[in-house]
C-alpha cells in the first residue's frame, strides 16, 4: 500500500519536475512596471505625504480664525490665535527645509562604516519571515540588513515618542509592522546619508506637531486644497440662543377638601377628578456650557368641572361670599337667594385662564449628534385672568352663573405659583431647528386662600409641550 | 541580454539595478516556475499572478540570496513561498470543497493505468481541482519533498493533519483520474 501511494506521487513528480509552460508575456510586463514603481510607491515619506496635515494649511486654518472671529473672542483668546498663527507659519517654514532633504533626514542616523544602505527593493515581509524561519540561515547581506533594523529600530521609537502625531500611530494599528516602516526607509533608492540622528527632527517634528486650536476645533482639512474656507467653529463657550414656541395639552387635578362654608353650603362637592387643560406660548433659551436658561411666556387655560350642592338657604349670610368687587350691581338679597337655589345640585365648567411667565434652569446633556436631553426645573407664575363658566345641565352649557365666581380665587391671590419640573428631549433637525417634547410637572406652592367658599386648594399640573425652536 | 550568461553576472546585475539583466533573468527561470505556480493554484490566472509577486519579491529579496545555494532552488522557495502565503492571505481552507461525486466514486489506488496515460496538463488540471488545503499539502509533500512535520510547520497545522489530509488528497486525485479515464473511454 505504501509503494501504491509513493507510486503515484512519483508520477506526479516525475511529470511536474520538467514541466516548463510558457508564462503569457505580460507577466514581465507587470513584474517591469512593478520594479520601477516600487520605490516611489513604498518610501515612508509618501506614506507621511497622504495622510499629514500640510503646514500650509494650518496657517491658512488658524489665519482665517483669527479674521473670523477677531470681533467675536477676547482679547487673550485672540492674543492666542495670533500665537498659533505664527506657530503654524514657523512650522511651514521649518517644514520646507525638512522637505528639502530626503527622506533620510526624517530617520537619519549616524554614518556607521558596518551599515550598508540597499540600493535594491528589500520586501520587508520576505524579510521578516526567513528573519523568522529558523531553517533559513541569514546570508551576509542579510545580516546587514538586520543590523540596519536593530539600529534604527530606537530611532522610531524616539521619533514616536517626539512627533506624537497620528500618522505613525495609524500606520502601526494598520497592520503594520515596525519592519514595514523601518525598511522601506533603508531603501531610498539613493544612500544617502545624513549627519546626525538629531537632525532629524526638529524641523520636521515642528511641522508635524498637533497644534492645539484654542477651541476652534481641527477642521478636517481637504488635503491639498488652499482655498479650503476654514469652517465658522462656534466657541464650545460661546453662548448660544434660540427662541422657541410651544405648545401641549396638560391635566391639571387639584386637591379637595370638602369643607364647605357653612355660610354658603353645608354640603359642597367637587370633582377631583382631572379636568383637562392646554398651554402655549413662547421661550427664549440661552445655552452656555451646557446649562440652560429659559425663559418664557405663555397662556393656559385649566377647564375645571365641579359638581356642587347647596343645601343651606340662609340668604342673608350668603352677601359677603357672593359679592364681587368688580360687580357695580347692588345685589339684592333675592338675587342672591336666587342665585344660590340655581346652582345648587349642578355641574358648573370653570375655566381658568391664566397668563404665566416662566423661567428655568437646565442642563443638556447631549445624548447623540442629534438628541439633547434637558432635565429643567423652575418658576411658573400664573395670573388668574377670568374664570367665568358655564352652568352644565346635561353636560351642555345653558346659563351662565355666578358660581363660577365663586369657585374663583379671590382678587388679592390671583397669583399662583408653581414649581415646574420638566425633562425636555430635543431633537436636532438641522443646525438651526430643534423640534421638542417635554414632559412636565407644575406643582402650586402657594396657597391661595379664598375669599371665596370654594377655592384655595393646592393645583397641581402634568402634561406634555411640543416645541419648535431656531437658533439665531 | 545574452551577456548575463553566467547566473552569477544575472544576479549583480539585478542587483545594479539593470533592467536587462532583470529581464534576462527572468526569462531564464520564468517557464520553470510559471510550472510551479500553476500546481499550487487553482487556475491559470491565479498563477500568473502568484508568478508575477514571486518574481518581485525574487528581485526585491536577490540581495540576501546565499550564493552557495543553489539560485534555482532559492527561486523555487520564493514562488513557493509566495503561493502559500497568497492562500494563508485567503484563507481558502476549503477542505471539504472537493467535489462529491468525485469522492462517491470507487477510488481503486491500485490502478495506476490511466494515470500513466495522462499528460502532464491533464495532471496539472487535476491538482488545480484539489481544494486549496490539499492541494498545497499534496504539493509540499509529493513534488518538494517536505515531509510532514515541516509541512505542519509552514501551513500552520498538525504533523496528523497533514498527514491525513495528503491521504485523502492522494483518494480524491485517484477518484478523479479514474472518473476522467471512464469518461474518455465511453466517448469512444
């Protein structure tokens, strides 16, 4: 079974190993082409060349800084900018003597009589591996070229440790190994050799430092491109601004006590349950490092149904209760008596109507590019402006009564006050627009005691607002 | 051209950078290896290819070629070298991607008759049929004579590994011939 088996390789050996088909002629051609592009496509500078931010551009970039926002910033920050500008015009000088020489000077080193620089293509792959193979033993050209990597091998440490720029790191996380970028260095097609390791670098350690911007921000510069118009960075401090209308439906509830006044009712009962309710209005917010201040202004309308039942007929103690200051009319003690006997057992529809002026403080906390969430709390301040409202017979308006005005809040305490929490979620529709929904709690914190029998309870609010806001 | 007689003057004179002996050179050995790349892939694109790389890793690595050894040999590794390294690239371990029908049909390793009628392109399209894996374990084992334990070393896989596999390589090329010599012998 054996021989079976080297039998059959043999044939296939002995058919394969004078085996010798024409290769088509292109092959060369594509080996030619690739030999005499080898050397510009591999050298490290080229690779430096499509990835570096040129000085140039710097200069350009922290230029129109300066033009642009020279109105806009203070003084030291402009002072700053100026720095920069001619920290990046030093750089660009400095950068055309690095660029001057080869690439050499970049990771020069000094002249050793035992180093050899290559004339010839090295793959530092193939390098590496027969480096690795234990069954290859290195020949003497070999050995050179491994001494040359062990002594430039520190030299890019210190260049890494010196330039600190992306590029080099990029290079190493893309798969590259230290070899790859040491090598193709050793085969600039030319030896070339220059004075001194420290040479290298600080002139092309200048013109690749990573400039900081003062808050402007890197703009991701087109490569090559002077008339690139540098982006109008906002400030991370600037403050910004933005007006907003709003607008959403709440229910209010307030808490009852059934305590009538014995003056007016000796039973008296009010629906706790939520009545319905719609806001709306307008905000101005500004924004600066992240906190928010808002404020607002707006009108709400709080439609209260209460069902009351007076069972107490003296008229005569009603007068005080029922009068209104605004009223020119001279009650008489009928209308009063009249009046008390219609509301009694009826549904009346308050509406309230306030105006209310708002303000808040906020915190956004940007949740992505597009989301910003902003927990707020503040003042609501809400002046009673009418509350008239109609009978219900049936649930259908029929007359008007005064018992509206008696749930009123007396005209010394129309004001009510609240404290509002909200967590407002924005979404960015553009850079001007933001769309919003906020969730809200508007809790009354005075009490409004009532020169009326039926109010001074404690309101409180939940609802949702929908905002639209623009920056300007 | 035909001045770079000697191997030796092909050599320096790649190493000068002259085009002429580049060119000289590879023409000398370009037909023996373009034999090489064709075994150790599964198409005749697929080996132009691998020969293309080979040659310029060849002249890109000449300096440190040992001029004690044989150059033929060291060109043969480096093309070698460059076809495993393309199939690790690929990672193609498609084992199992041998065709079944092929494998259905009774292997007999003992008729060894059409095998010995084959021409050398038929047994080339034969390997090229190998899956990768078997393919480059046939090759490493039949043709340049690793054995298995350098074989494991190269491909990354057990001494067992390889070993099985080149018997199931060995099966699978066999059913294969017998299926092509059935084929031929029912069209006449």
């Amino acid at each position: 079974m054996s021989n079976d088996k080297e039998h059959i390789d043999d044939i296939f050996k002995n058919h394969f190993e004078e085996y010798e088909p024409t290769p088509p002629g292109n092959v060369w051609s594509r080996v030619k082409n690739g030999l005499g592009n080898s050397n510009a496509e591999e050298t490290l500078y080229n690779k430096f060349d499509k990835h570096q931010p040129q000085p140039p551009q710097w200069v350009w970039t922290s230029l129109s800084n300066i033009l642009k926002n020279r109105q806009k910033i203070k003084l030291y920050k402009r002072v700053a900018a100026a720095s920069l500008f001619f920290i990046s015009l030093s750089g660009l000088i400095a950068s055309q003597f690095a660029a001057s020489s080869t690439i050499d000077s970049l990771f020069s080193f000094e002249k050793d009589d035992n180093l050899i620089v290559q004339t010839t293509p090295i793959n530092p792959i193939i390098l590496q591996e027969q480096a690795l193979n234990p069954a290859h033993t290195p020949s003497i050209a070999a050995e050179k070229n491994y001494t040359l990597f062990t002594k430039r091998q520190p030299i890019i440490k210190d260049i890494l440790a010196k330039v600190n720029t992306p590029i080099l790191e990029n290079m190493i996380a893309d798969n590259h190994n230290l070899s790859d970028i040491v090598i193709p260095a050793v085969i600039a097609s030319e030896p070339t050799v220059i004075p001194s390791p420290e040479a290298f670098s600080l002139a092309s350690v200048f013109a690749n430092i990573s400039v900081p911007t003062l808050g402007f921000g890197i703009p991701n510069i087109p490569q090559n491109n002077l008339n690139y118009r540098a982006p109008r960075h906002k400030k991370p401090n600037a403050i910004e601004t933005s007006i907003e209308i709003f607008g959403g439906a709440s229910s209010t509830f307030r808490k009852i006590d059934n305590n009538a006044d014995a003056h007016v009712a000796s039973i008296r009962k009010e629906s706790e349950k939520a009545s319905y309710a719609n806001q709306w209005g307008i905000k101005f917010n500004i924004v600066k490092n992240h906190l928010l201040f808002t404020n607002g202004i707006g009108v709400s309308q709080y439609n209260y149904t209460g069902t009351y039942i007076f069972q107490k007929e003296d008229s005569i103690n009603l007068r005080p209760n029922f009068q209104s200051p605004n009223d020119p009319k001279p009650f008489k003690q009928e209308d009063y008596y009249k009046s008390y006997t219609s509301i009694a057992n009826t549904n009346v529809l308050t509406n309230y109507k306030f105006v209310s002026v708002s303000s808040a403080l906020g915190y956004v906390l940007n949740a992505s590019k597009k989301i910003n969430i902003i927990p707020q709390i503040g003042i609501n301040t809400a002046y009673l402006m009418s509350n008239i409202g109609p009978k219900l017979n049936a649930g259908k308006p029929t007359e008007y009564t005064k018992m509206a005005e008696a749930n009123s809040l007396s005209l010394n305490q129309r004001m009510m006050i609240s404290a509002a929490f909200a967590i407002k979620v924005n979404y960015k529709v553009c850079d001007k627009m933001n769309l919003g929904i906020e969730p809200f709690m508007n809790s009354q914190v005075n009490r409004q005691t009532a020169t009326s029998p039926l109010g001074g309870q404690k309101l409180t609010a939940k609802g949702v607002n929908l905002s639209l806001s623009y920056k300007f | 051209m035909s001045n770079f007689t000697e191997e030796q003057e092909l050599i320096d004179g790649c190493l000068a950078g002259n085009h002429r002996a580049q060119e000289a050179l590879y023409n000398k050995y370009a037909a023996k290896m373009f034999g090489v790349c064709l075994r150790y892939s599964s198409s005749r694109m697929e080996a132009e290819d691998t020969l293309h790389e080979g040659f310029m890793a060849v002249f890109e690595t000449l300096n440190r070629f040992e001029s004690r050894g044989a150059f033929e040999g060291w060109v043969r590794r480096i093309m070698i070298n460059t076809a495993l390294k393309k199939y690790k690239r690929e990672r193609v371990y498609q084992l199992m991607d041998f065709n079944a029908d092929v494998m259905g049909e009774s292997a007999n390793e003992n008729d060894f008759s059409p095998l010995q009628k084959m021409q050398t392109d038929d047994l080339i399209k034969l390997v090229q049929k190998l899956a990768p894996g078997y393919r480059n374990i046939f090759n490493l084992y039949a043709i340049e004579g690793y054995n298995h334990r350098e074989i494991g070393e190269v491909l990354g896989i057990s001494e067992g590994t390889s070993k099985s596999q080149m018997a199931r390589a060995r099966v699978i090329l066999q059913a294969m011939i017998n299926k092509q010599y059935d084929n031929e012998y029912e069209q006449r």
